[in-house]
C-alpha cells in the first residue's frame, strides 16, 4: 500500500535543515566546536554576526554587479528599438504633415479622417484638442497607439530584434495609413500564417524564420500596401485625388528600406 505524503512535511524547509546540519559540520571541523562555547560573550557573537553581515554586503554587490553587465543586451535591444522609431515616425510624420510646421492642419470633407493634424484623425481621436496638440504630443500617441502595438513585438525575443528596424518601420507606415490589423493581415499573408490582423505566436515565428531577409520582407509589405490601397481606390473612386500621393509615398518608404542599414 502507498502511503500518502506527510501532510506537514515542507521540502524547503527540509533543504534548509540540511544545509544547516552541512553548515554546522563545517563550523566543527574548522573551529574544533560548536556554538556552545564558554569563551563568547554576546559581544563576541555580535562582532562575529557583524563580520558575515559584512561578508554578505560583499557578495550582494558582487552579484549586482554581474546582473548589471548582463543587462545591456536588453537595453540594447530597447535603444535599437527608440533608434529605429525615432527614423520611422520622422518619415511617417514628413509625410502625413507635409512638413507644415502646423502639423498639417487641415480638414478635407473627402478625406475619410475628417479633420487632421500630425496626422491624427478626428475620426480617430474624437476628443483630442486640435487646435493645442503639440508635435511633441502627436509622437507619443503613434509610440503607444502604433508603434508599439503593431511593432514593439519584434523586439520581444532574442531572435527577432536583429536588423528589424526597416521592417518595423514598413509596418507601422502602413498602420498609421491604413490601421494595425491591415498591416498585420498583409504581413501574415506574406509570411504564410493565417490573416487573422494580430501578431500572435505563429506570426512571430514566421518572421523570425525569415531573420537573414527582412529587409526583402519590408518591400513585400510595401508591395502588398500599394496592391492593398488600389484596391482601396476601386471600391471608393473618391479617393483617387489621393492615389498620385500614396505612390510617391510608397516609392519614398522603398528608397527608406534600400538605404536602412547604410545610414
């Protein structure tokens, strides 16, 4: 018959008894006694409480010092990451700003967005104060409502963050232009998992696996967005003013891609 495990027995506490004992065995064989010893006084325990304290501190600051070294390889991923938002958001904001130094204020009854500054839609951002919002401002909400949703994955593993920046930036022109899940559905259409619009596991492996050909991924995804907004302008021939526009802009983000690693 199997007997069932003692109900109080702790395993941590077991290892701790032990170590203890290990420990108390070593104090005997290096001192030739235990702790029960007329020659201490409580100031002598202190003092020698006083010195592993000290040891301790020691080996504390040791060990800090061995996690800090090891750190810059995330901190250099997340400085990989800011390096190569700072370029895409320079280039999306030149280009959905005219680089007006108002922001490209502007309301155009035909553009779908309604009224837009820095690129920021009223569509999209009903209560953003349009007449206040700063450049400043702007960056931030492409950071946390663009970039990193539809980016900051590519630099979660340890397999992804290597020359990811132009294909980073591909995918967040396209979102800021035609929203996150287009741009992760035609990036997931490249890479042959299924377009579902959300980078999941399986479409984080997929690229990983394309690790040596990102760039070349980038231009895909550029391609795919220029097949994506004729589409677009086949079922709303109103947007056609705007299709000159978006080829330039298209052309522009290509020369962006070629030329990445060489600036």
């Amino acid at each position: 018959m199997k007997l069932s495990p003692d109900p109080f027995h702790d395993a941590n506490v077991e290892a701790v008894r032990q170590r203890l004992e290990e420990r108390a065995a070593v104090g005997l064989r290096k001192y030739g006694t235990d702790t029960a010893r007329d020659d201490y006084d409580a100031a002598a325990w202190l003092r020698e409480l006083q010195e592993e304290l000290l040891d301790a501190a020691v080996y504390i600051e040791a060990a800090l010092g061995q996690l800090a070294a090891e750190e810059p390889t995330a901190a250099s991923g997340a400085s990989d990451a800011d390096a190569a938002f700072a370029r895409a958001i320079e280039f999306t904001l030149r280009w959905e700003t005219g680089d007006r130094a108002d922001g490209g204020w502007t309301h155009d009854p035909k553009d779908p967005g309604g009224e837009t500054r820095w690129g920021l839609s009223r569509r999209s951002y009903p209560d953003l104060d349009f007449a206040t919002v700063t450049r400043d401002q702007a960056i931030e909400i492409y950071r946390r409502d663009y970039w990193e949703p539809a980016c900051g994955w590519l630099w979660e593993g340890p397999d992804t963050a290597d020359g990811c920046g132009a294909l980073a930036a591909a995918i967040f022109d396209f979102a800021v232009h035609s929203g996150i899940k287009a741009a992760i559905t035609a990036l997931q259409g490249i890479v042959g998992v299924a377009q579902d619009g959300i980078a999941g596991p399986r479409t984080r492996e997929a690229v990983c696996l394309i690790s040596g050909w990102r760039d070349e991924l980038a231009l895909d995804l550029v391609n795919r967005r220029a097949w994506f907004l004729e589409n677009l302008v086949c079922r709303k021939p109103d947007l056609m003013r705007f299709e000159r526009g978006w080829r330039n802009r298209l052309d522009a983000l290509r020369a962006l891609i070629r030329g990445w690693e060489s600036s």
